[in-house]
C-alpha cells in the first residue's frame, strides 16, 4: 500500500505516497470502508507531501471521506504541490474541504 493512516482520537491522518490514481484510491476506499466507516471522526486530513499525482478517483475518496466517516466531519488536504492544487481547484472540491498550507 502507498498509503499510512494515523487514528489520534477523533482525527484520522491520512498520508498518501507517490500517486494517488485509480489503483490507490480503491484500496483506500475499501481500507476506509472496512475499518473507519461511522466511527464519527471529527476530522480527517489528507496529507499530500509524498503525493506527486492526484487523479479524479483519489478525489472521489475524498467526498467519500466527508460523507461516509463522521457527522460534521472536516476534511482537509495539506502540504499539496502546485500541481495537486491545481487538480484540486480545477475540480472545485476545494469548495468542500478546508487547503491548509
């Protein structure tokens, strides 16, 4: 798996290495489904610092991750290069989850 998640309490961290496409997200998806699923975390950052692509299908597990994991959940994409922000603003999902630097 190209991916690490890290649980503290209520927040979930999840760190994504090297390309987060098609093959990545539906592990992702299934690993959140099967073991994170209405937990009601309060927060879940996506931490892109290792990413170097992002593709429509990582994407969608982030929508994933803001309706399926938790009531009034927060989710957040950080350390994100500029090619990933632009991804990311392009597909306005960026109106939906909070970009921290």
């Amino acid at each position: 798996m190209a991916f690490e998640i890290t649980q503290e309490t209520n927040k979930l961290t999840i760190r994504i290495k090297g390309k987060f496409d098609a093959i990545l997200a539906k592990e992702l998806q299934s690993e959140l489904s099967q073991n994170y699923s209405n937990k009601d975390f309060k927060e879940v950052i996506f931490d892109f610092k290792e990413t170097s692509f992002l593709a429509s299908s990582g994407l969608r597990v982030m929508i994933f991750a803001r309706e399926k994991l938790g009531n009034e959940i927060k989710v957040s994409a950080m350390n994100a290069n500029r090619l990933i922000m632009d991804v990311m603003k392009m597909s306005g999902i960026h109106n939906f989850i909070d970009i921290l630097q």
